[in-house]
C-alpha cells in the first residue's frame, strides 16, 4: 500500500531505515517495536497507523519497489519481450536491495522476502503471472517458488554479474519455455470462445458431479455426421470457475470439425491434453467436460433416431393412402 501523505511517506522512511540500521548487528526477529520506534523517532502510534509488525516494515518497503515493475507493464508487447522484462526488472530489484536480501538470508530471516514475494505473485503482480501462463493458484505459487529458489541461489553466489546474467537467463528460459508450452492452453483460460448456448443446435448433453453441483452443458450442431458448431454452459462452485470453463471450452474447441464418433470417444485424457495437462485435483472437470459431450453426442443420434422413425411413419401412411387402404 503505497503512503498517502507526506507525513506517512516520511513515517515509513524513518522506519525502514532504522530497521535497515538494526539489522546490522541483530536478527530481525529479536527487534522489538519499542527498539525500533526509538531508533527512528517516531511514535509507537505512527508506527502502528503504518504497520502491523517489524516485518511488515520491509514487506512495505518490497511492495514500493515492485511498484517500478507495475509502472512499465503498460508498456510490454509480446510474450519473449514481456517475460524479458520482468526477469530483467526483478533483478535490478534485487541488485540494488542485495545487501537487505543478504542480511535477512545469513539470519535466517529470507521467510519475509519469499512470503512477501508469494503474497506479491497472488496480489500486485497477478495480472503479469497470469500473462505468462500461470493461471491456477498452485500455477501463481509455483512461479512464485521458482524465483524465491533462483534469488536464494544468486544470494549464495555472490550476486557478480556473472551469477546474475546466469541466474536471470535461466528464469528466462524457464518461463519462456513454459509460456511456449501453455500458450494452446491459455486460450481456453483466458479467452474462452465456446462459451454460452448456441442459437441452432441438434443435440445437447450435460453432466452433473452430484457432491458440488458443479455442471456443463454442451450444445452440438451436427451436419452429415461433423460437428460444425459446439458450445457449453457452466454452472461452477466459487473459486473453480476458470478450471471448468476451461474444460468446458477445451472440449468444444477439441471436437468441432471433427466426426460426430470423436464426441463419442472422448475421455478425460483428451481434454487435459488440450489444456496442456492438468493435475489430479482438476482432472474431474475433464471428466465432467467429456461426460457433457458424450452426451450431446448420444441425444442428437436418439433425435435422428426418432426423425428417421417419424419420416418412416408418415412415408408408410402416405404409401396406404395413395393405395386406398
């Protein structure tokens, strides 16, 4: 949270720097309130009016200085360029607070930079995670940990430009890599065309998990046996929403244009498979996507079914007619 006065920025400045002053000679955690208020000259009222603990001090401080990463976002085009950026501006971030860094790592005290960093991920910098792929909050949480680790083992290195340009170019590479390999995936998270009731439609099928209500609706319209056109509905549980759309749209996108047998045959596997994989907790949304499918596959043959047998009735009562029966 950024200060919204002078007063407070100064309060906050104060602070930082005589907890910086403190550090020095001491652990972080045997700093007291009182210790610190009196190092910086500032109320105990101040102090709590900023802050909720010692460590919120420096989580502060991280969270003005990722700032800088926030005001050059607007201006990031492209993947290689946008993941370029903000390794390069994470490490200008922790070169110039190495000396903070280090200090919190040799005392055993590196826990408030890397929950700082995870609460980060989840919070400030969501939005440009989200950009490289990492969607989920396990996926957020694991982006997270792979600079956590990274910035422990640059810490330990010496953090010379030669362990910075090796460190910052295989987090680079990493997440490029991993950014190449969800980019078919991030579609059905990110822009989800397959979802809402199609206005034509020859078949449709749901499926319901009866534990949590979680359900999709698939809408297929069928020509000479192609799906031409397919949609689904999804009535998600809170905080799934993404992970169900996504099957629900994967599974769409996988079987149109594709003969009304691959609707048929269609399991789980081959929807995670469109997602680029998902974990076992999520593999029941595949479930549900594939199960909704089937379905919508199965009523439009019932439907031709009953039009054929209805065709055939009134062709025989036809023929009786025109035979004067």
């Amino acid at each position: 949270m950024q200060p919204s006065n002078p007063k407070q920025s100064f309060t906050q400045d104060c602070a930082f720097l005589a907890l910086t002053k403190l550090i020095r000679n001491k652990p972080l955690s045997s700093i007291s309130v009182t210790e610190l208020t009196k190092k910086a000259g500032i109320s105990r009222t101040a102090f709590y009016n900023n802050y909720n603990s010692v460590e919120d001090v420096i989580a502060k401080y991280f969270d003005k200085c990722v700032d800088s990463i926030l005001d050059s976002s607007d201006c990031i085009r492209g993947q290689y360029i946008a993941i370029r950026q903000l390794v390069s501006e994470y490490f200008d971030f922790l070169s110039s607070n190495y000396d903070l860094l280090k200090r919190l790592d040799t005392t055993g005290n590196i826990s408030v930079f890397t929950m700082w960093l995870k609460d980060c991920f989840h919070g400030k910098l969501s939005f440009l995670v989200k950009s490289l792929g990492f969607l989920s909050d396990y996926e957020i949480s694991c982006c997270a940990g792979m600079f956590c680790a990274m910035t422990r083992d640059w810490l330990a290195s010496g953090s010379d430009d030669k362990s910075r340009n090796v460190a910052e170019g295989t987090l680079f590479r990493l997440l490029y890599i991993y950014k190449q390999a969800e980019e078919k995936a991030s579609v059905h998270y990110v822009n989800p065309r397959h979802i809402g009731k199609l206005r034509q439609y020859n078949g449709t099928g749901s499926f319901t998990l009866v534990d949590t209500g979680e359900t999709i609706k698939v809408y297929v319209l069928i020509d000479h046996d192609e799906v031409v056109a397919c949609s689904a509905e999804v009535t998600p549980i809170p905080g799934k929403e993404d992970i169900l759309k996504a099957a629900a749209n994967a599974v769409c996108s996988f079987i149109v244009g594709k003969n009304c047998v691959t609707a048929l045959s269609l399991c789980a596997d081959d929807v995670s498979r469109e997602l680029s994989g998902l974990s076992k907790e999520f593999m029941y949304c595949a479930s549900i996507a594939s199960s909704a499918a089937k379905n919508a596959a199965i009523d439009y043959y019932n439907r031709l079914s009953l039009a054929r047998c209805l065709i055939g009735e009134e062709e025989s009562a036809a023929s009786d007619y025109n035979m004067g029966i």
